[in-house]
C-alpha cells in the first residue's frame, strides 16, 4: 500500500473514531483531501485509494489539477468532487466558479454575487459555505459572526449558489479543550442561523492538527492536507 493510501486509513480511522466518541453516526464526517502544493500524480494515489473529495487553495494550481484528473474516476458513475478553501480574490471568481463544485471562502456579499452571476448553467449551483472569523482578529479572512446570518440570506437567495453551511479555521491550539472551545462557538453560530430558518448541512472545520476536537463539536467536513500528503513545501501563487 501506498504512503498516502496508509495515511488516508489512518485519518479515516481517526475520524470513526471521533464519530463514535461523540455518538455520531459512522460516515457522518466527509474528509476532504487538501492537495494544495501536491501534483496530480498524488491526487491518483489517494483516487485510488478511494478518496473522491478535494480542496485546493490557489486557483490556477487547483483548475490545472481538476483539468489533469478529469478523466482519473475510478468508475464512470463516481465523480471526483473539487472544494475551492483559499482567499478569494474578486479577479479570480470566473474560474473558481466555472471548475469548482464548493467554495468554503465566502465572506463577502459582492464575492457571492460574481461567484453566482459566474456559474456556467450547464453546471449545478456551487455549493458555498460562509467563512466566519471566530477568533476576533482583524488580520484573519472570514465574516464577524455578528455578519454571518445578513451574509448567510444574501447568499441563500442568490439563484446559482447553494448554502450549505459554515466554515472556520480557529487559531492553532496543542490543548484538546481549548481546540474544542473554538470550534463550539462555530457550531453555536450554525445552530443559530438554522433556528433562523436557513437550511444549513454542513459545518466544515478541523484540519490534520485538531480533527477529532472538530468531530466532537460537529463538524460535518474536516479538511485535512500535511495528515495524508505530508509536509508542505510553500509557495505563492503568480498574481
Ligand atoms: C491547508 C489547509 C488545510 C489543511 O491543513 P493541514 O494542517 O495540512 O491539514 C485545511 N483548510 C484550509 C483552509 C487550508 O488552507
């Protein structure tokens, strides 16, 4: 077996076993495969692995990706599914919206309006989650939860987009509880845009260093790049 094949068995036994922790039923929590910075031939390894579901940071490198797997389905009625999780600059929209199948990143009114206006009508709606900044810091990407639900309408009503839920990425903590903490006031945040009424699914939170915390608080998707691919070598993408 491959090394990113035993990785991906053993983030997915970890997140059973979170599941199971917190009562959750199995299968619960999707795992999206980060494959940010990693080349094609590594997405295959882990398509062959069994993993359908995908998240890319920088939009040329993710499009290019999508464009080199397409046809790299294991069975014809198995699609892979491609998860755009980076900053959205408002230059960038059209091909996240014409090659991606979900945007996380979401936090801006007029972000999803070109994203929206942008969708080609042969595709379904993108699915979008709002990303919220629950740590208060004003350096960090993500709408004030105290803007989440004038966002989270302004999306649901727009006729090419479906919301699905909420995003975070809290600050890095090594502690379980205080991990826990943070991804709790998300999930209260979500639980108070559905008693809005909006139909939210989806909570997607939690990365290689805290997904157990984030299945015990109720993630739905966990995003999981260095735990299955390994360490990241950085880079920027030309502007
Ligand atoms: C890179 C990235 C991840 C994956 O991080 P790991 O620590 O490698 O698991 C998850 N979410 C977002 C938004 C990222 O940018």
């Amino acid at each position: 077996m491959s090394r990113i094949a035993q990785n991906l068995q053993a983030v997915l036994q970890t997140i059973v076993a979170a599941e199971h922790e917190a009562g959750r039923a199995p299968g619960s929590v999707q795992l999206l495969a980060v494959s940010k910075t990693f080349g094609p031939e590594a997405v295959l390894e882990a398509v062959q692995a069994g993993q359908l579901a995908f998240g890319e940071n920088y939009v040329q490198e993710g499009v290019d990706k999508i464009r080199a797997l397409a046809a790299a389905t294991p069975t014809p009625d198995q699609a892979l599914e491609w998860h755009f999780i980076g900053p959205i600059q408002s230059n960038k929209t059209r091909p996240i919206a014409e090659h991606f199948d979900w945007v996380h990143t979401v936090e801006r009114d007029k972000t999803a309006r070109r994203l929206s206006d942008q969708r080609p009508a042969g595709l379904a709606p993108l699915n979008v989650c709002i990303q919220v900044n629950i740590s208060g810091e004003a350096s960090k990407s993500g709408a004030a939860p105290g803007e989440a639900l004038a966002l989270a309408r302004a999306v649901a009503a727009l006729p090419r987009l479906r919301l699905r839920g909420l995003m975070a990425i809290p600050e890095p903590e090594h502690d379980l509880d205080q991990q826990r903490a943070a991804f709790r006031r998300v999930r209260e945040l979500y639980d108070t845009l559905r008693a809005e009424g909006l139909a939210l699914d989806t909570l997607s939170m939690g990365m290689s260093g805290d997904m157990r915390a984030a299945v015990l608080e109720g993630a739905t998707i966990v995003r999981v790049g260095s735990a299955i691919f390994g360490a990241r070598t950085y880079h920027k993408e030309p502007q």
